[in-house]
C-alpha cells in the first residue's frame, strides 16, 4: 500500500473512513489513471487533491453500494 496515499488520507481526515481493501483499490485507480505507482504519480504532481478526493468518495460509495446489496445469512 502507498505511502503518500495513507498521508493524503490523514492530512484530508479521511484515513478513519478507509479500510485496507479500500485504500489498495485507491492505489489502483490511481496507477490506472496515471499509468504510474501510485506514490509516485502524487509526489509527480500528476494527480491533484481534488481528483484524489474524487477517487476516494468514488470507491467509499461502491463500498456503501455493496455492503447494502450484499444479502443477509442468518
């Protein structure tokens, strides 16, 4: 997992937000939006806070998504 991307999610207060599948999925959107490592691709300035917050509330909502549609076993 990125470093930059745990420190980007501290400094926005949104760390406490994220799970560890959650914060993998945003070192991937990243690197496929950028077509580099993640940590590299914040420290080279290719992707700014905002699409980074972006990116961030995009995989918390599929993960909202699919907690409510996942079905219950009792």
């Amino acid at each position: 997992m990125s470093i930059r991307v745990r420190e980007w999610l501290r400094l926005m207060d949104l760390l406490h937000l994220t799970t560890h599948e959650d914060r993998v999925e945003i070192d991937r959107e990243i690197e496929r939006r950028t077509g580099v490592y993640c940590d590299d691709a914040i420290d080279r300035g290719l992707i700014s806070k905002r699409e980074f917050e972006e990116i961030v509330h995009s995989i918390l909502k599929r993960r909202k998504k699919r907690t409510k549609e996942a079905p219950i076993v009792v």
